[in-house]
C-alpha cells in the first residue's frame, strides 16, 4: 500500500492524558505506512512535545464557538497536503474534523476521551453531534464505560463507536526507586508517599483526597500526599485554602506540572487515583507499569484497568473514608503491597502495552482507506 497522510488535530494546547495519546499515538504509527500532518491551536506543552520528537506542528488558531477561518485552514492544509484521513480528538475538533471531512470527502476517525466531551452543559449540542454523525466514518471511546456514555447521553451512531484503549510505553515506567521527593521534603524513611498525577481540575477529585488525608493523620502519622499536575485559578487556590484549614500544610504538598511521570512515580510508595470521573486513566497505567500498588476510584474507565485485590485496589468515587481505609490497609500490610504491584505491571505491561493501541488504530485506518 502506498504512503498514506494522516491529519492528526486537537482541542487543546497543554499538558493531559488526551493530549499524550495524541502525541504518542502520531508520532508511533509506522512510519513505513503512515505520513503524519499535524495541526494545533497554539504553541504550549503540546507544541514543545512534538518539536523535541521531532514534528513541526502546523499552527492554527480555532478561538470562538466557531471559527469558520479554522476550518477553511483545514480544507486548504487536507488539499495542500493530500491528506488521505483525518484523526481528530476531543470534541471540538471531532466538530471540525467532521465538517472538513465532508467538505473534502476525506474518512475522519474521531476519538472522544472522557465525560467532559459529552457534557449536558454543552453548546450546541445537538449541532455538533450531528455533525461528527454526519462527518466521521469511525467515532472512538477510550473506554467501554465511555461508550455506553456515549450511547446514552449523545445521538451519535452505535454502528460507527468501537472502543480502543489507550496504551503506554511500559518500559519507559521500568526505573529504579528514588527519594529525591522524600530528601526534598525532610520526610522520614518510614514515611509512606502516596502519589496522584494528574492537572488539577474538578473531575479529579483533590478536595477528596484532602479529605482522605485528614481522616488518615487522625490514625497515623505517617502519611504524606504528593500531587503532581498543573493548576492555577480559583480550584486550585480552593484547594491550598482547603488544605491550610485542614492542618495538612506538612502533610500535602502540591507540586506544579511534571514532565517526568516515570521520575514523579518512583518516588511513591502507593499511587492514589481520587478522580470522580474517568474516560479511562493513562496515570493509573503508568503507575502500574511502575510496579506501584494502587488505589484507584469506580469512575469509570478505572474499573476496565484493575480488578480488586488482584492487580490494585477499587474504591468509590467520592468517598474519602473508603480511601483512607485502602490506603491504611496497604500502608500496613507489605506483603499484600508486592502482590498487587507485580500484578499491577504484568497486567500493564500485557494488556496495556502502546503496541496494541497503535496497532488498533493503524487497522481502522487501513480498513477506512481501503473502502
């Protein structure tokens, strides 16, 4: 088969699961195969990922509800460079994606990563579900839980979803323990660190977390929460303040946006997923593969990841006592730790490796171009 164009476009700009399968997922496909274009709406974490693998993102602004400049930039880039599919993600550029590949006749895969692009809240609904109907041949969830999410709250077609799981590289997360988290902040080698990874938004469920921690500093001392991921605006200052009144200053430290997962994991001791919603979770992945015990929420796509007691540990979303009690129990029973963590990575590693997801979305992408 000759080479084919793929036109890889998303929403977003910054740091985020969606966007690292975005990165990961075009910059993996074969080569042999596939010839990558790529537009973004602006320089940003995203921008500066794909310049240090080695693409140069087409830029493209996309500010308003709609923004016709957009998608005429579109049409002209598909022509320009013969793009013979397009992969969009997230929901306003599944819209976009969608109207350009009518306009061009050109397949369009679009991937949806979570609740927030099927939000009841959203605007015009109904006018951009119709038109990712209309417009894209295949519509991808990340999770069976986001596809039943899908069917319910949205009009898109049955016949068109297929779930393909998000993937990782696996042995990128096989490195060695460090303390580095635990010299920086004077604590103690018995000292238990549980870590979360993740931007700081409200379906992460922080305020959580700091009701969790509260409940454990009654029990124990030894605790102490690390919580990696970009924040700024009045959730995050809610936070610090929520913090502050807890008396968790000492025991809670938030840490800005990391760019080294696997270096922020092999410092933890449990990773803590305290999310209220999930299309899936790249970070519970990556905390697996780093061997890490964890507690994870029902949130969604959670529960396709990790079965209970085997591989880690299901709690439910939003209960900060079932939380505290997980993490006592595993912060008092080692033994019960090595067990989930070595099934944790055996199971990343053989059901969540990137290979599959590439080679999932390399197949849609043949199947489409062939008919």
């Amino acid at each position: 088969m000759p080479l084919k164009t793929i036109l890889h476009i998303i929403d977003t700009t910054g740091p985020g699961g969606a966007e690292t399968v975005f990165i990961d997922l075009l910059t993996q496909l074969p080569t042999a195969k596939f010839r990558a274009v790529v537009v973004i709406r602006g320089k940003g974490w995203v921008y500066e990922e794909l310049c240090r693998r080695g693409v140069e993102p087409i830029l493209l602004d996309a500010k308003g509800s709609f923004n016709w400049r957009f998608l005429l930039g579109l049409r002209k880039i598909i022509k320009r460079e013969r793009v013979d599919l397009i992969q969009s993600h997230l929901l306003g550029s599944n819209v976009y994606a969608s109207i350009a590949g009518l306009i061009t006749n050109t397949p369009v895969v679009a991937t949806f990563h979570g609740a927030v692009d099927i939000g009841e809240n959203e605007r015009l609904k109904g006018l951009k579900f119709g038109a990712i109907n209309l417009g894209a041949r295949k519509i991808i969830a990340v999770s069976d839980s986001l596809c039943q999410n899908v069917i319910a709250r949205t009009p898109l077609s049955s016949k068109k979803l297929m779930v393909i799981y998000n993937g990782i590289a696996t042995a990128e997360f096989q490195i060695a323990p460090t303390n580095r988290l635990r010299q920086q902040f004077g604590w103690s080698k018995d000292d238990i660190i549980v870590g979360s990874l993740g931007n700081i938004r409200p379906a992460k469920g922080y305020e959580v977390l700091l009701q969790a921690a509260v409940l454990l500093k009654q029990k124990t001392s030894f605790f102490r929460f690390v919580i990696a991921g970009q924040g700024s605006g009045s959730l995050y200052k809610s936070l610090l303040k929520l913090r502050h009144n807890l008396d968790l200053n000492e025991h809670v430290q938030f840490l800005g946006f990391n760019d080294e997962p696997a270096e922020f994991l092999a410092n933890l001791d449990i990773f803590l997923l305290s999310s209220l919603t999930e299309g899936f979770s790249i970070s519970t992945l990556q905390a697996m593969a780093s061997q890490l015990p964890v507690v994870v929420t029902k949130s969604g796509g959670p529960e396709e990841i990790v079965t209970h007691a085997e591989n880690g540990w299901l709690v439910e979303a939003g209960d900060a006592g079932a939380i505290a009690t997980a993490l006592n129990e595993l912060g008092q029973n080692s033994d019960l730790c090595v067990k989930l963590s070595k099934n944790a990575c055996d199971h990343a590693r053989t059901s969540f490796d990137i290979e599959a997801m590439i080679g999932a979305y390399g197949d849609v992408y043949t199947n489409l171009m062939r008919s």
